[in-house]
C-alpha cells in the first residue's frame, strides 16, 4: 500500500525530519572517515548500555546474558501476556540503542500486550555479520522455545530491521521453527548500496549518504562478501519465512530495498503487507507524529495477529 505520492507530511512530521537533518549524520556518513571518526569517538566513551530507569514504572525489566549479550525483557505490569516481541535497534550497527528505542518498545509492549525482548548486539568494528547472525537466530529460536512459534514476532528498525531477517532466514536455513511474523521497520537489507535508484533518492534523504553507509557495511561484513546473505539479506532466499509486515517512506534510500523484498516475497508466496509512505523520511513510523500513530497501530495489529493456517 502506497499513500497519496502527493500528500504532504504533518507538521510533527516536519519538525522532526529538520531535527534529524541538523543532527550532523548525513555530514558524517559522506566518507568513510567520518564513520570511522564515530566509531572511534563513540568506543572513547565506553558506557554501559541499560534502559532508563523510567521503564520500571510501569513495566518489570529483566536482563539476562546469552552468548556475552545484554538480553533485557520488558514485561506491563498487571497484565497477562501471550506474544513476545523481539526487537532489534536501529542505528547503523554502529550506534546504540537510544531513548526513543527503548520508548518504543516499552510503549508497544502495553499495547500488544506482549514481553518485549531487547537484545544489546555489539556495534562495528566488534559485531560482525558472521557472529551476529547466528545468535540473533539463537536468541529468536530460544524465544520461540519459550513462547511457542504462534506467540513470537520478530521486529526491527533500520539495521535491526536487516538483522531481524537475516535470522529469520538463518532459522529457517538450520530446519528451527519460525516466528509468527516478521515487522521490518525502514529496514536496511543490502549493504552493497548498488540500486541505481538511490542516486535519485539521497538528495531528499535527511539522513544518509552511501558513502559512508558503504563503509558501515564493509566493515560489518568483515570476512564476508557484500551480497552474503548474512550480511544483506535481500539476497537471500524468502521461501519458508513467516508473513512479513513493512514500512518505508520515499524519502529514505532504504525505500529501493524495501519495494524489492515486497516483490520477491510475493513472488516467494510469503504474505507481504508493506506499507510506503508518501514524502516521509527514515524511520517515520517511530516518528510522535500523525503518520508515525498509524503506522504503530498496523504493528500492534500485526503483533496480536494469530499465525495464519497452514504456517503453524
């Protein structure tokens, strides 16, 4: 489903978008050097990540480690709750998991209602595609163990939107049982930034220049090709996987990406409701806007939704 191509974006919608292009990332992302500066600046800080405090109000957070990473579940309180979600942060694999992310997933969690599971990965240099795959898969698989394949939805933003397939595919690969649905939020699923497309796109893009997302996907690659699926999913294989729910905006250079898995997965005969918005930038679903409201309220949706017949 695409929305008016001339419909214009709220006035949130607006003041978030200039809040975003003034934040300095597109400046950063023009060449490699300025990725390797961030990486750099932000490995001098060191910090240990944890949610905000604030969550405990209305929600019990946990935490337990699995294969050396931070997993945090995030449970409502006074409620019973028969979905988990995992969700993967967006961030390029080389920033971590902010505010808004952890907002996010407290806030889908009381409205599913689900458990909520947020696993830390490491960021580039340290996570690479070869390690990170397999136990995001394992952490998938242990959720599913725990919730059953019916119960559990796979959600990511951006780069956790890559990863988030990226497993669902190693899961399948190793004959282990499938989420419920995967929900992809703006996601970025081939590192190589060859779609001729882009070059049309960036220039209304407020985030990202492929120069520097380029380097970002080198060096997540490491040891791997580009076009591994591991790495940039959108070149694997989408039989077997469960129905998949996604979100892009025409403003974003991820939207080539995104149109592409829609087509190969109804070629694939993998139920697919993707949803493109209009003039809207990265991540626009998250947004506190008009545009972001609907967008979440197709998530809570899809997450409560049963596991068709014949996928159980």
């Amino acid at each position: 489903m695409t929305t008016d191509p001339h419909a214009k974006p709220s006035w949130r919608t607006r003041a978030v978008t200039a809040l975003l292009r003034a934040g300095g990332q597109r400046k950063l992302l023009a060449t490699p050097e300025g990725v390797h500066a961030e990486i750099a600046k932000r490995d001098r800080r060191d910090t240990e990540v944890r949610p905000p405090a604030s969550l405990r109000k209305r929600a019990t957070v946990t935490r337990e480690d699995l294969d050396g990473w931070p997993v945090y579940r995030i449970t409502p309180n006074d409620v019973t709750t028969d979905v988990a979600v995992v969700f993967l942060h967006g961030g390029g694999f080389f920033r971590e998991i902010v505010g808004a992310h952890w907002k996010f997933a407290a806030r889908l969690a009381a409205a599913v209602p689900a458990e909520c599971v947020v696993p830390i990965y490491p960021l580039v240099p340290h996570g690479r595609a070869a390690e990170m795959v397999p136990t995001t898969a394992a952490i998938l698989a242990r959720t599913i163990e725990r919730r059953g394949t019916g119960s559990t939805v796979v959600m990511g933003n951006s780069a956790g939107g890559g990863l988030a397939l990226a497993a669902a595919q190693a899961l399948r690969d190793r004959g282990g049982p499938q989420p419920s649905r995967l929900v992809l939020i703006s996601p970025w699923l081939d590192m190589t930034m060859s779609d001729p497309a882009q070059a049309e796109i960036e220039p209304t893009d407020p985030l990202h220049l492929r120069p520097g997302l380029v380097e970002i996907g080198r060096r997540y690659a490491d040891r791997l090709a580009p076009e591994d699926p591991r790495v940039s999913p959108l070149f694997g294989r989408l039989e077997g996987l469960p129905p998949i729910t996604a979100f892009a905006g025409t403003r974003e250079i991820f939207v080539t990406d995104t149109r592409t898995l829609a087509r190969r997965a109804a070629e694939a005969h993998v139920p697919i409701d993707y949803h493109e918005a209009a003039n809207l930038p990265h991540n626009y679903a998250l947004f506190p806007a008009p545009e972001g409201r609907a967008a979440r309220e197709i998530m809570v949706d899809a997450c409560r939704a049963p596991l068709p017949a014949g996928q159980r």
